[in-house]
C-alpha cells in the first residue's frame, strides 16, 4: 500500500510552529497553550499510526448473465491490524448499475453519433467500514445487468486512514473477474427465407426438387423411381404411370453482418443496441432449425466467424458479439479484407446497419455486385436523433430522411430487401416486412 | 435513503465548522477595547472567509485559515496587557474542533456510505480530542504560572519544541510505499 499523508499535517504543524514562535516573542503562555493541542495532535497521531495489514479478495457469483439479471460481487477482507476506517470503491463499468444508481447506463446526448461502449470507465460505489484486528468481513455488492456487452469486473481501490486522518494508505487491484452480459433474445416465429438452400438436411423447403415433404410437381414415372411416388390419381387420369415430386427440407448459410462503425444512442437504446439484440435474437433462432450461421462484425474492428451450426456456434458467435463495440478509425474498410470462407456462396446475408458510414454502405453495395442473397435491415437513426429547433431543423430532418429513402431506393433497385425499421417497431414485424420485400425483389445476377 | 443523510453529514460538518470558526473570529473583536478593534473585525471577516472557504472545498485553504485566525487571537493578547487570558485553552479547541471538522466534511463524500460504527468511532475520536486540547490548553497556562528558570532557557526550550516538531512532521509524514 501506498502511504501519503494528509494536508492537514502541514496545516496544524506550521500553525503550532508560527504559534509557539509567536509566544516566544510575545513572552506570554497563551500562544503556547492554543498551539499545544495541534503539536500533540500531529505528533501523537504519527507516533502511532501503523501501515495497515490486509488481505482483499473479491469474486464474482458468475460469468455470464442476460440482461436485467444480477450479479453479485463478493468482497472479502482480513485484516491483521485495526483499520479505523477502510474506503472500498468498486469501479462499476457503464451498462452495470449498482446499489445506489452507480454506474448505469452511458449517458451521452441523443442522437450523438460515436457513442459510448461498453468497456469505458464507470461511475464506482463506494464504502467505508471499520475493521477489528484480525476481524474478516465480506461485503456484498448487487450489480443489476443494464446493457449487454463483455465487461471486466473486481476494479477495486482501497483507502485505509487512521484514527486521527493524519495518513492515509492507498491500495488498487484488479482483479479482471470477466462478465458478458448477453441481450435477452426475442422470440421469433418467422424469419427471412433464403432464395438458395445448402446440401444438408434442415428446416428450408428447398426450390429444388427430390425427396421431401412438400409437394412440388408430378412428372412421368422414370425406372427407379419408388412406387410409394406414384400419383394413382394422375395415373388413372392419363392411363400411363406419373409420379410425384417434392421440396426437399435443406439448411441454409446464413451471415449476420453487423455494422459497428456508428452508434447513434436515443433516449432508451442506441442503434447499436438494436444490432446486436437483433442479431443474436436471429442466429437464435437460426442455429435452433439447424441453419448455419456466421457473423461479421463490421467496423473499426472488422471481426467475423465462419458459419457454424449447433450449440457451440451459438455460444462462439454471442461471445463475438458482446465484444461488439464502436471503434473510431478513418480506415478505409471494404469486403476483401473479410477471409472468403467467411461468406458462402448461395448463403443469405442478413445486414444491420444504420447506414451511416459510407464505409458500411460501399460494402453492402459490393456485396449485391458479388451476387449474394442480401437483406438489409435499416436501423433508423432518425428516431434517436435529438430534435432541431429553429428554421432549418425540421427541413434538415426531412432532407436527410429522403437522402435515407434514396439509399434504400438504390439497394432494392440491385435486388437486396431494405426495410427501415425503428426503436417501436418489434423485430419479427420487421423479418415480415423483409419476406415480403424479398418476394416482390428479383435477385441480383449471381 | 443513505445519499441524503450522507449529504447531511456533509453540510452538517460544514456549518458547524463555520460555526466554530465565527466564534473564534468573533472572540477577540468582542474581548479587544477601540484601537484594535477595526484591526481584528477585518482579521476576523478574512478568517471567516478562508474558514468557509476551508469547509466547502480546498483543502490549501486549512492552513491560511487557521493561521488569520490564529493572528486575530494573537493581536487581541496585545490588547490584554500582563493578565493571562484565560480564554486560551478554548481558543486552542476551537482550533482543534474546526480542523477537524472541515477535515471531516471533506472526508464525507456523497458518494461513499459509511457504516454507522464508523461515524460513530469517527465523533468520539472528535469529542476525545477536544477535551483532551481543553485539559493540555489548560495545563500549559497553569505549567506558565511555575517558576522554571530564566528567559533564556525557556527561549531554548520553545525553539527546540518547534524546530523538533517540524522535523517529526517532516519525517513521518513522507509518501512512502509499504507492503
């Protein structure tokens, strides 16, 4: 621990100092007598201050947690010596609140883009207890899960002072304790249906035809066919054998990309928020009919996962997700700096973005050139933009939403679904919208 | 509601420390005769001031605030001519109590809960010190009153005191790093 002394040292040694010279040179007592008890009160106080003897261990109940859940940190103390007073304070990160409002979710001002992730330096909670030699105390402290993200817990710095606050003892750990705060995913019941299917069996009914469920077509009967395919009702009808064709169920390859160059923050969640609750909400729902999902994570940081299917992807790709954080580069990012197995051919490219880096856009542009099945999901910054007073603020608002209507224009003109989507808006009513987009779009020309 | 009584610990401390510190100021304007009196009542709203100053936030402030009204009481003794006052003990409390108490509003951070034994141990220590500064106050002025010696080696005796003092505080109250 690190010793430091109090100003209030200086303060009472030079007055007793200036006071007994004073009555020195006044020849009288009373001087003396005012500075005696701040000498005696310096000298007794360093005399018998002792450095303090402790032992600190703090440990979370967890590591993973869902946001609204809590968590709870456990902070133990031993301490050897008597500690008159022992400040603990414990560095809440942002997106974590603990008893008392500490911490809490990033404020920045709406509708600022570049906001705050998480990882950022938080508000702390802190305590002051008096310990017995030789006494152990645990201290519990309730941190309630605000935001998801992947954050470091057990931040701690102590101050220990001494009976009469004339030395103080300093002390910081961290002891990293890892915590990821996962989005609750939403229950969805349809999602965006890709135009191309895999080789392995899923839960997509395929445009091609052989051996499935759903009835597709019936044709003449070829040697080797099953006679459980015969149409008896086409056959009687025609006076020669005809079978039936079908759909076959396949997987998919699905790809989330996940644009983190911008994060707008509104008054209750930001865009980036929405991203990636979306986000893993949908490879939820994916993985869970035996689809293949990937991520990109598309920013600063431009981080991907190749898809994968069952339990174990889904943890990997939530892991890649809460690292998910805005990252401020003027690098110029674009598709050939992602791995090509990273993006399938034939695999549906489901993209969150609120197309305001022109980087994201370029990428998503060149996406549809390379021929990919492409859906683009339009997070509106519009609606956590603060609103503008004065002359020109609602025309530069109306302005910029028809600039947005234009991109879209131009994406659903190369054959990619856009649908703008905002905060009030639930995410499955979105996919809807998305479906029914991609059924009226033609492919672009792979 | 922990945050508002720690807010009220806070300003409590605060203006019992202005508190301590207008009646240590006021003392010797009230005890001096006319000649000095102009004198004192500016020392004394100049204490006052840098007292306020001390309790609400800077804590370079304690020093200079103690020193004015330190000064006042000092040039009220001119005032008094041979008679010892006997005010003197209390006046080295109050100092005491003022010190400590903006130390205190200073120590009591909104942000910081402290636990009850805490408080508690932290204002019986206040009320120890107190009295034990009106008891040495009070044994200095009597001590005062012995004969010891010539004005020599009493001069020797207050040199050595301070210059000693101000080695202790020197050494002991350097940063260093334990374990």
């Amino acid at each position: 621990m690190t010793r430091r002394p109090a100003p209030k040292i200086a303060a009472y040694a030079g007055v007793a100092a200036v006071a007994l010279l004073a009555g020195l040179a006044l020849g009288r007592p009373e001087p003396v007598a005012v500075a005696a008890p701040l000498a005696v009160l310096v000298v007794a106080g360093l005399a018998a201050a002792r450095d303090p003897e402790l032992d600190v261990d703090a440990t979370a109940d967890r590591d993973r947690a869902i946001v609204g859940d809590e968590v709870t940190v456990e902070v133990r103390l031993r301490a050897h010596r008597a500690v008159d007073r022992l400040e603990l304070l414990l560095v809440v990160p942002p997106g974590l609140e603990g008893p008392g409002g500490a911490g809490g979710v990033p404020r920045t001002p709406p509708g600022s883009p570049g906001g705050t992730g998480p990882g950022r330096s938080g508000r702390p909670w802190a305590l002051a207890v008096t310990l017995a030699a030789g006494e152990e105390r645990t201290v519990t402290v309730t941190l309630a899960c605000r935001r998801w993200g992947a954050y470091r817990l057990g931040d701690l710095h102590l101050r220990a002072h001494d009976r009469f606050r004339l030395l103080c003892w300093e002390r910081h750990l961290d002891l990293q304790a890892p915590l990821k705060v996962f989005p609750e995913p939403e229950a969805l019941r349809a999602l965006v249906r890709p135009f191309e299917t895999q080789v392995f069996t899923g839960s997509q009914v395929s445009r091609h035809r052989g051996e499935g469920i759903e009835f597709a077509d019936i044709r003449p009967f070829l040697p080797g066919d099953r006679p459980r395919s015969v149409n008896w009702r086409a056959t009687a009808r025609r006076g020669e054998p005809w079978v039936n064709q079908r759909h076959p169920e396949r997987n998919t390859d699905v790809v989330l990309f996940v644009d983190s160059f911008l994060d707008v923050r509104g008054q209750r969640e930001s865009t980036l928020d929405l991203a990636v609750g979306a986000a893993a909400s949908l490879a939820t729902a994916y993985l869970r009919q035996r689809d293949r999902v990937g991520l990109v994570g598309f920013g600063g940081f431009v981080q991907w996962l190749q898809p994968g299917s069952g339990q174990g992807a889904l943890y990997r790709l939530l892991d890649t997700l809460m690292e998910t954080q805005v990252f401020a580069t003027a690098a110029w990012k674009g598709i050939r700096h992602l791995p090509p197995r990273t993006l399938p051919p034939k695999a549906l490219i489901v993209a969150l973005s609120p197309l305001l880096d022109q980087r994201a856009v370029a990428a998503l542009f060149d996406l549809l050139a390379r021929g990919y099945d492409l859906a683009v999901v339009d997070i509106s910054p519009l609606t956590g933009a603060a609103a503008v007073d004065g002359e020109w603020g609602p025309l530069a608002m109306r302005l910029w939403a028809l600039q947005r209507e234009t991109l879209r224009h131009r994406y659903q003109r190369l054959g990619a679904a856009v649908v703008e989507w905002t905060a009030e808006v639930h995410l499955q009513q979105v996919l809807l919208e998305v479906e029914t987009c991609r059924r009226r779009a033609v492919p672009a020309p792979g | 509601m922990p945050a508002p009584r720690r807010a009220r610990t806070r300003l409590a401390c605060r203006l019992a420390a202005v508190a301590v510190a207008a009646a240590l100021a006021l003392l010797p304007v009230a005890q001096t005769g006319d000649p000095l009196r102009p004198l004192l009542a500016w020392l004394a709203g100049l204490g006052l001031l840098l007292a306020a100053g001390a309790a609400w936030h800077p804590a370079a402030l304690l020093g200079p605030a103690l020193t004015v009204l330190l000064a006042g009481y000092t040039v009220a003794l001119l005032g008094l001519g041979g008679r010892v006052h006997a005010w003197a003990p209390v006046v080295g409390a109050g100092l005491l109590l003022f010190g400590e108490l903006a130390c205190w509003a200073r120590e009591a951070h909104p942000l910081v809960r402290d636990e009850p034994p805490a408080t508690k141990a932290r204002a019986a220590v206040l009320a120890a010190s107190v009295v034990t500064a009106l008891g040495l106050g009070a044994l200095v002025l009597l001590a005062a009153g012995l004969p010891a010696g010539g004005a020599l080696a009493r001069l020797a005796v207050g040199v050595l005191a301070a210059t000693a003092t101000l080695a202790l505080v020197a050494v002991a109250a350097r940063p260093t790093a334990t374990r």
